[in-house]
C-alpha cells in the first residue's frame, strides 16, 4: 500500500503534483491523520494546514499555495 499526496489547481482541478510518502512514515502518519481502522487508509482526504506541515517536513516537498487543493489518497 502506497499513500500519495496529490496536489491540485484550485480553478482548473489540474494535478501539479504527486509526492509519494515513504514508507517509513506509515505509523507516524496514521497517527497524523487519526485513523480509527485499517480501513481508514484506504479513504481520500483533503489535508488540513498542519497536517502538510507534517508532510512538507517528511518529503522534503512544498506543497501548500492558497491555490492549491492538498489531497491525501492510497495508491494498492
């Protein structure tokens, strides 16, 4: 299982970018995005400021823009 940050155009929905999170980081970020259950990695979510805070640090990526739409999605 592979979890990806996907990273949009607020006015087009155009991917910019797609940034994959090592797989070393999967305790730390069950515990960033709160997952009650296994089936909770499978879901998509919109990314909270804090938490591409977290994910900027971990990938070494820049990831925020106030016209970017940051999503989190499992690739299997």
């Amino acid at each position: 299982m592979k979890h990806v940050i996907e990273v949009f155009d607020k006015q087009t929905e155009e991917l910019l970018l797609s940034v994959e999170i090592p797989r070393n980081r999967h305790d730390k970020l069950a515990k960033l995005m709160d997952w009650q259950t296994v089936e909770d990695e499978f879901d998509g979510y919109d990314l909270s400021p804090e938490q591409v805070q977290t994910l900027e640090a971990w990938t070494g990526k820049s990831l925020k823009d106030a016209n970017h739409i940051v999503q989190l999605v499992c690739i299997e």
